[in-house]
C-alpha cells in the first residue's frame, strides 16, 4: 500500500473505533437520567456500565485470535455491524433489563474494534512509524470515552432526549464500514487451518462472567461471608482453572499461555489493569460526581469532562510523535504511570465543593497519564511478538485493560452505593429526619426534588463517595508504575505486519524450490 492507501485505511480504521468507543461512552453522562427514567437502582447504574465492559472483555481475545486465522477485513466490517444493532436497540428499551442485554451486545461489537483496530495498524504501519499513529490512537479512544460524555449530555438536554443518544453514532459507524470496503487492501497471505478453541472461549467467558457477577452483587444482594459468594467464586475458580488446562492443549488456544513467557507483555498486562480502571471508572463516576454531588445538567456534567480530553489528546499525540522520531518509548510510559498515579491520588481529595478550576486541573494530570501509557503499552507489546501471533498478543493486552475497567467498575460501584448510602444516613440522622422516611430502596435520587438540607446531605455524601473511590485505585495505578519501571525496551522495527509476513512467505517459498531444484539434480 502506498502512503496514500495507508492514510485512507487508517482512516476508516480510527473512524470505527471511534464510533465503537463512542457507542459505549456516549451514555455516561445521561445514566443518572436514563436510570432514574426507567426507575432503575445504583445496582441497574453500575450493570449497564458492567454489562458492556463484561462482554467487551470476553469477546476481546476471541476476536484477537480470529484475526490470526481469518480474513481481519471481514471481523473488522463485522464488529461495527453488531455496533450499529445494537445501539439501536438499545435506543428502543423500555426497561433497565432491555438497556443492560442491548448494552452487552454493544460490548461484543467494541471488543471487536478494540482487538481488531491495533492490529490492523501494525499490518499495515511498522512498528518504527507506528508510535505516532498510536498516539493518535489513543487520542481517538480518549476523545470517545471522555468526549462521548459531552455529546450525550448535550443530546439529553435537547428535545432528542437520551434516546437520541444510541442512534447519533449509526451514520458514522456505516460510513466507517464503506470506507474499509473501499480502501483497506491487505494481500492475500497464506494462513493456517482455522481451529477455533470453542471450549477455551466458553470456559473464559463463564469464569470471568461469575467473577464480575459475585463482585456487582456481594454486599447489596446478599452478603461477602455466604454460600452465595462460596459458590460464585468457588465456581469461578474452577471453571478459569479448567479453562487454562484446556489452552495449555488446544491447538489453537484464545490466549496462547506461552506468549506468558513474554517478560514486555506480563509487565503490560499488569499495566494495563490500571489503566482500564482510570479510563473506565473514571469516566462512569465523574458523571455521578458532577450530576448528583454538584447539581449540573448531563450537558454540564460533559463539559466538565472537556479538561481530561485536552489532558489525553495532548499526551497521546505528543508522545507517539516523539517516539516515532526517536524510536524510545519506554520514559514516556514511566512518565505516565507516574502521573496516572498522581492523577487518581489528587482526585481522591476532592469533595462536593472542590473548586472546579482544581478540579479540572486533578483531570487534566489523570488524562495526561492515560494518554503516555495506554497505546504505548500496546506498541511495546507488539514489537516484541512474532508477526503471527500480534493479534493474540495485541488482544490479550486489551482484554486485561478491560477486565481492570469492567472488575474496577464493579467493584468501586458497590462501594459507591454501600459508601453514599451510609453518609446518607449518618447526614440525615444529624437533621434528625429518618431514614427509612426517604425510601431506602437504591433509588438513585432526583435532586430537583429535594428539600434544600436533604439535598446538601447527598451531594455531600455523593461527593465523599465517589472521593474514596479515587483513593481505592490509587494503589493499583502505582502498581503499574512499578511494572512499567522493569519494563526492556527494544528498539524499534522498520517492517509492517503485512510485509513480515509477505517476506517469510517468500522466504519459505523460495527454500522449497529450492529444495525441489536439489531434489531433481540428485
């Protein structure tokens, strides 16, 4: 492909993980409303979030080890195909169940684009060009998961109402789907025999799965210390235990457990937690934060977001051309780590009435770092992996910075709900009002209608909640930081994936003709 080509397939690629991203962002700042519409619960808040991030992390390496077997043009065309269903769907619930299944449809769609975008860059760009592209690929994922927000609260203010939301991205997403048809051409390369690992995939998806439902609803369903929580995590425990002996032996594993052998993917896998949580939960609860501890609109709650756009697309963009340049990377992912974790810390210290110029400025250093580490990780990962096994390798990164947003979304959810109910309580028993007066029931509250002390008493609590929920995952983000520190860096490739490929199947051409050649000589 020439450099033309290349910039036009890059084109619909960043446009469909833009549309795909935004699909599952662009509610953030509408839930409070969506849910308190459909008489939804803190419980129906957090699964609508989970729901998608729970499918998005089961489908993601299995859409990553599909495109190391079959056509990644056809996967590609098909995850935005499942994005523009069930947005639209999802735009036709009548009940928080109706939101949250359509919501785990659109994740299998946003695992796709998640898995399937990095590696089609890395076949067409290589590894010494692609740190500017991936720069631009996280500013892209970091405009749609931060500004998806803004949009959504604007469509929600307006006489569209939330629904809107759900169908604003389906032009966008067939048009992405037009201009892949049109102009990525990857040659024909020799692939091996597909063998899908259908065990592998079920028992990964069931472990996870129970994983994700024992933290939503132990203490709120039923308590941490009960057979409940027994045979979920119990259940879980075997099912992931079995689901690695069968990968140790499928000819085809989802995760290949040898890529495990890799010292650059283990360190970024474990980075990659992080920052699932801080680009996840963080775009979830300041939504709830702005909304129900500070009183604005959906529309002000995504403006508010505008100072962490600025913070990723800045960084992001910055860096990849710099490494592109230079061809180092590894001092800017330690420099994001290390702001990533200052970032969560000073949110933590934030309350109900916290300046907002502090506050955006606590969201610009959390952006900053997201955007230095995130791809970056990624292209770290990739230069390290044999070309036939990038897809695996790029996949498996995702899928754990997914499972660390969907586990942290769920897990600081609950702690959300049981935090702001018992400052809730506490608050209203200081005014001397019952609570059990006030219903109790994790109703999310409609401030508007509140008497002025109630509503000071929640956004008081709201604001202390989701405070203490920074201060959890600043541990995790210095975490990263350490795995970030032992990290090798390697220099840089010049080849793309496409052209790896097309030399060894050349090579291994030419090695059998000639063997032919000697075998007719003798």
């Amino acid at each position: 492909m020439t450099r033309r080509e290349v910039l036009e397939a890059l084109s619909g690629i960043l446009l469909g993980m833009f549309v795909s991203m935004l699909a599952t962002s662009v509610v953030s700042s509408s839930l409070p409303r969506i849910i308190t519409d459909l008489g939804g619960s803190q419980s129906a808040f957090t699964w609508v979030v989970t729901a998608t991030l729970l499918t998005t992390t089961i489908s993601t390496p299995i859409w990553g080890k599909l495109a190391d077997l079959v056509s990644r043009k056809l996967l590609v065309q098909l995850a935005l195909a499942v994005t523009v269903v069930s947005s639209a769907l999802a735009g036709l619930a009548h009940n928080t169940d109706m939101l949250i299944a359509m919501r785990a449809l659109q994740g299998v769609g946003a695992g796709g684009m998640t898995a399937l975008g990095t590696v089609l860059i890395a076949d067409i760009i290589s590894p010494r060009e692609r740190g500017r592209y991936m720069g631009l690929m996280g500013a892209i994922m970091g405009i749609s998961m931060v500004g998806g927000p803004l949009l959504g609260g604007v469509i929600t203010d307006s006489s569209l109402t939330w629904r809107a939301n759900f169908f604003v991205g389906l032009p966008f997403a067939i048009f992405a789907i037009v201009v892949l048809q049109r102009t990525l051409h990857l040659p024909t390369v020799a692939r091996r025999v597909v063998r899908i690992d259908y065990w592998g995939a079920t028992l990964i998806s069931v472990g996870i799965a129970l994983l994700l439902l024992w933290i939503t609803f132990a203490g709120s369903s039923f308590d941490w210390a009960s057979w409940q929580t027994a045979a979920m995590v119990g259940g879980a425990v075997v099912t992931l235990a079995a689901a690695l002996w069968v990968e140790s032996r499928a000819a085809e594993p989802i995760i290949p457990l040898h890529l495990f052998r890799n010292r650059t993917l283990v360190l970024s896998v474990i980075a990659s937690i992080a920052v699932g949580i801080a680009m996840f939960g963080t775009s979830v609860f300041l939504s709830q934060y702005m909304q129900l501890a500070r009183g604005k609109t959906p529309t002000e709650s995504g403006l508010m977001t505008i100072p962490m756009i600025a913070g990723v697309l800045v960084s992001s963009t910055v860096s990849g051309q710099i490494i592109s340049k230079t061809g180092r990377y590894k001092a800017f992912m330690i420099w994001g780590a290390a702001v990533l974790t200052a970032g969560i810390g000073l949110m933590g210290t934030i309350h109900y009435d916290t300046s907002f110029v502090l506050v955006s400025a606590y969201m610009v250093i959390l952006g900053a770092g997201v955007g230095m580490l995130m791809q970056n990780l990624v292209l770290a990962v990739q230069n390290t992996l044999h070309v036939s096994e990038v897809g695996s390798g790029t996949s498996t990164v995702a899928f754990f910075r997914t499972l660390g947003g969907a586990i942290g979304v769920s897990v600081l959810g609950a702690v959300l709900s049981n935090r702001s109910t018992d400052y809730i309580v506490t608050g209203l028993s200081k005014l001397g009002i019952d609570p059990r007066a006030m219903g109790g029931d994790g109703t999310l509250p409609d401030l508007s209608t509140l008497p002025g002390p109630v509503r000071t008493v929640v956004e008081q609590s709201f604001g202390d909640a989701i405070a203490d929920l920074f201060l959890f995952a600043a541990p995790v983000a210095l975490i990263s930081l350490v795995a970030v520190l032992f990290l090798k860096e390697v220099p840089l490739g010049r080849r793309s994936g496409v052209e790896q490929l097309l030399d060894e199947q050349a090579t291994d051409e030419q090695v059998r003709d000639e063997l032919a050649d000697g075998a007719r000589r003798r």
